[in-house]
C-alpha cells in the first residue's frame, strides 16, 4: 500500500545531539566545564609535578598536552583518565523528576540521543521512566560513556551493571575518549559502531535539536563527520528544522560554524531557545515531528493541548503523558 506524505514524513526521527551544557542544566556544578574540571574533580594533584607549556586551566588544553608528550607523561595520564571515569561514574540523578527524564519521555522508539557525555545520568534517566513508557528512544554515545558496557565477544552493549545476554559474562568498560584535538572515531569497536548508527540517525533527521553541545572548534573531526551526514540527503532537509537549546543570555554570534551548516541546509529553518521547557520537546512531547509536519505542511496554527512544565513531578506526567501512550499502543500517533 502506497504510504501518505506525511506518513512518510512523520516516521523520519527526531534526534536529539546532547552535550556537557545539558547535564550542567540538570545538574548543576556537579558536572563541571572543561575550564572548571581539573581543580573540581582534584586533577591539579594530579599534574602538580609536571611543568607545562600550556598556562590554561582547561582539561581539554592540559590534557592534549599530556597526550602529545606521551612517554614522558604516560603515568600522570593514566592516573587521571582513571579519576575523570571514577568521578563521573559517582553522578547521580536526585530521586525527583529531572530535565533527562523528560527528554526521554519526550521522544519513542523511531527517535535518538546522541550524547558526547561522559556521565551516566541519561542511562539513569532512561532506566527509570520504564515505569511510564517502554517506547523510548534510542541513546547513542560518541565519546563513550560510564554507564555503559561491552561485550567484545558477542558485539553486545548495555549499562556497565549488567550481563551480556548472550554469553552471560559480565560487561567490561567501554573507552572514553579524552580531549585531544585528533580523536580516533574509527580504532574502537563500540565507539565506531556508536557514529555509524548516529551518522544513519541524523541524515535521516526530521527534527535536530543541539541541547548544550557548541560543537568546538576543537574537535573538528566530530563536526565534519556531524556535517557529512546531516548533507547526505540534503534536498530532504529543506523543510526541516534544527532548533538549538541553549543557556539564558547565550549571545547566538557564539552559535558554531557547524550548526550554521544545517541551518544552510533547512533554509534557514532554525530556532534558539532559552530553556528545554521552551523547546518542541516540551511543547509538543512524543509528537514533535507531526507537530513540525501539521505546521510546515499543512499551515497548523493550533498547538498540542499536552505540554512539559517545570512543575512536572513522576506522578503527574504520567497522568500527563497516559492518552497519548494510550493511543500509541493503538499506532495512533496523532497530536493532542
């Protein structure tokens, strides 16, 4: 049977590119910036015997150079991966209601995260909201992850506390990739296999929302491999939109080279807001890409009557969220 436009369209996913600035609005200081990571997790001990070129506070600086000097640093290196992965495996959501549980909440199965964090506060968060919904989206890590881990023998991945499912051995860690300004997207199985299932994602994009993640110039290798796939069927993009979720006052000149790239090629179709509960995620939950749809296609100037507030708690968004899951078990995916 010959499918509709807009059934067509409205089963192409809504990806979701997550950085550190979306842990930090969930989390506050906990989960420090690059300029505040070596003092806040004690890596300053770390190198405090070592003359560096580098006069910069920030991890990505020192740590480059830690790298470049490989031999002679070797054990101060190790040492502070084996902090950095300690530190950040310790994060944890509070028992309440959270930014990340409503980003998972707010997306289903056809749709992805695709996170650069180190920290396992979006596994957390997927975890728990199984409670509410089983349709949840697909969570992709591109730098690695301490809540994830692998089974090399069996090419399985799931959180680091659980056994492989085949082979019933424990999982072992997977890499994470340190700041240096050539990272090796291709050498690890788990992290190459990671992109190409992101790089399948976002060209097939309908929606991108780039929630804390500015893209630096730093790691170019990322933002071109981001750019190459977003063009692979650019005529596709043209009516899509790429939305940017960014902190109160973000000045949008600081908006990255690569992002402006897809905004060149959705003509220009893009938003900037200054809060996730601003964002179509929140306006218009597990129906963002029919909402887009109804409005670019069809000239929609309604909006759902089910939306995200910050007053939300696990008990009310599940009452919240129940016709839409309702209808869902049905395959009606129609806006309310």
């Amino acid at each position: 049977m010959e499918k509709s436009i807009e059934e067509l369209y409205c089963r192409r996913p809504h990806v979701v590119i997550v950085g550190a600035g979306a842990s930090r609005a969930v989390m506050g200081k906990s989960c420090p910036t690059m300029n505040e990571a070596v003092e806040q997790v004690g890596l300053d001990e770390i190198i405090k015997g070592i003359t560096l070129q580098t006069k910069s506070k920030n991890l990505e600086d020192i740590y480059s150079e830690l790298f470049r000097r490989y031999d002679e640093c070797k054990d101060a290196r190790i040492v502070m991966e084996e902090v950095l992965y300690n530190y950040f495996s310790n994060i944890h959501l509070p028992t309440t209601l959270t930014i990340y549980d409503l980003l998972i909440l707010s997306l289903t199965e056809k749709d992805c995260i695709v996170s650069f964090n180190w920290d396992s506060l979006l596994i957390q968060a997927y975890n728990r909201v199984e409670k509410i919904t089983r349709n949840r989206p697909q969570i992709l890590f591109l730098h690695g992850n301490v809540g994830a881990g692998l089974c090399k023998d069996c090419m399985t991945f799931g959180p680091i506390q659980n056994l492989c499912p085949k082979c019933g051995t424990s999982y072992e860690r997977v890499p994470l990739l340190y700041p240096v300004e050539q990272k090796d997207y291709n050498s690890d199985i788990f992290i190459r296999d990671q992109w190409n299932v992101a790089k399948d994602y976002i060209s097939r994009a309908g929606k991108v929302t780039i929630f804390g993640y500015s893209a630096p110039s730093s790691d170019k290798e990322a933002s071109e491999i981001l750019k190459t796939a977003f063009s692979k069927y650019a005529e596709v993009h043209r009516l899509d939109v790429v939305e940017i979720i960014e902190r109160p006052g973000f000045d949008a000149n600081g908006i990255s080279e690569t992002w402006r790239y897809f905004f060149s090629l959705t003509n220009g179709h893009y938003s900037k807001v200054d809060s996730f509960y601003n964002s179509s995620l929140a306006k218009a939950p597990r129906r963002t890409i029919q909402c887009q749809y109804r409005r670019f296609i069809e000239g929609w100037w309604g909006r759902p009557k089910i939306q995200f507030s910050e007053q939300e708690t696990f008990e009310s968004v599940a009452t919240l969220l129940n016709p839409l899951l309702v209808n869902e078990e049905q395959g009606n995916y129609a806006i309310i």
